[in-house]
C-alpha cells in the first residue's frame, strides 16, 4: 500500500504500520536505485506527493521474491518488538544499509544527538511526516551519486534483536541462525548518518556503510535539505548511540 500520513497516530498498531511500510519504501528504494532487481520486480506507489518503487513478488525474479519474504520475516520481529537492527548488505561487503528500531511504551526516546531537541518533546504526526519524506529523498540523493555497483553483487540480510526481551530459539519466518562475523570491507569504508524518523511509539534510524571510493563523487551540498544537518560523517563510524559503542 501507499504509505498514507494520518493526521494523528494515537495507537501503537498505527505507528508499526507506518513504520513497516517505511521500512518497505526504504528497502524499495535502496533496491531499485542500485539496480539489483529489474524494473518488473517493482510497482509504483506514491507517499505523499513523492512517486516510489515498491518491490514486489515477481515470479520471474526469484531474488525479489525472497526479499519480500525476508521483509515479511522482519515485521514479524518488529511486531513482537524483539527487533533491534536489520543489516542489508551486499557482499563482500561492498555496501551496507542498517536500520535501527526503538520502542517506547512512554513517548518518543528522542536520543538523535541534536542539541535543540528535548527528551521531553511532543512528537507530532507532522514531525513523522517531515522526516519520512525527507528520509527517502535522502535515500534517492545517495543511490543517485553513488558509483555503480558490481555485476556480481550479492544481496544478504542479518537481523539482530534485543536479547532481554527475545527467546533464546526465535528466528523470523525466512531467517536461521547466523554468526556474529560482523562486516569486512575490502576497500576503505565510510560512514553516513542517512536520517531518523519518530513516532510517539517507535523510532527508525538508517545508516549507510559504503566503500569511500563510491563516495568520491558526492557532493555533501546536495545532501543538505533545509534545516537538517550536514549528512556526511566522514571521521569514522557514529558512536552517537551508547548500545552501539
């Protein structure tokens, strides 16, 4: 489905499926902009006045079909809000695409280490709106500028989840038990804070990890938008999260 704004999110249920249908646009996007699925692999919907591609089952591409059934896996883990980070990488580590979910039973965690935002902070339906679409216009500004991809890329999906509130034996439909190997790149990699969307309920984060080289023809003026922030982080990976240090 299109991703419709309400004018007010005041159940939990409401906020998971804004959520979930920006995490599908996300994915879409970052897919379809890098060229890992043909264009009969995807539909076109629109979120607000902004037209996407939104991937879809496509028997003549099994590749996209499987990733729609991973993605199905992980609204299960974000429902049961054992969800923590999902990584969509492309290996050997060429790019890596890492969403990150919080959830709150007591208002919005506002914790995106900007100065002029409080803890105590109303989220308002038009604050998720905002970031939503400034979320993708991001996305589509990065997948444009950046270098091409490899003929022989291969797409892979790792989620992780909040061990205190997990059973020890949950695995999502379409997921096994993996490794922790981490991510080894073969060329420098680099690091950029994509954007953050919250509700009174859940919050989403993307970051991308992606070889420095693919990155050289990026102007970080085009990735300024209006009041937000410089984009690129170039210094190294964010520690603006204590779980993440």
């Amino acid at each position: 489905s299109a991703v419709v704004f309400p004018k007010k999110i005041a159940t939990e249920q409401q906020s998971l499926m804004l959520v979930k249908r920006l995490l599908a646009v996300a994915v879409s996007c970052i897919t379809y902009l890098r060229g890992i699925f043909p264009e009969s692999a995807y539909g076109t919907r629109y979120m607000d006045d902004i037209c996407v591609k939104i991937l879809r089952e496509d028997k003549n591409c099994p590749g996209s079909t499987q990733l729609v059934k991973w993605m199905l896996g992980c609204y299960d883990a974000l429902q049961k809000k054992y969800f923590n980070n999902y990584w969509l990488c492309l290996q050997t580590v060429t790019e890596c695409y890492h969403f990150k979910f919080k959830y709150t039973h007591n208002g919005p965690l506002l914790d995106f280490g900007s100065k002029d935002r409080k803890s105590d902070s109303t989220i308002t339906c038009a604050d998720t709106k905002k970031a939503s679409i400034l979320l993708i216009r991001k996305i589509y500004v990065l997948m444009q500028n950046l270098s091409p991809l490899p003929n022989d890329v291969c797409l892979t999906m790792k989620l992780l989840y909040y061990d205190e509130v997990t059973p020890p034996d949950y695995q999502p439909p379409g997921f096994k038990e993996a490794k922790d190997e981490g991510l080894l790149f073969n060329e420098e990699p680099m690091y950029l804070n994509v954007g953050e969307v919250p509700t009174p309920f859940h919050m989403l984060k993307l970051k991308i990890t992606t070889e420095k080289q693919r990155m050289e023809n990026v102007d970080k003026n085009i990735l300024k938008q209006g009041e937000t922030a410089e984009l690129l982080q170039v210094c190294g990976e964010s520690r603006d999260d204590p779980e993440e240090a």
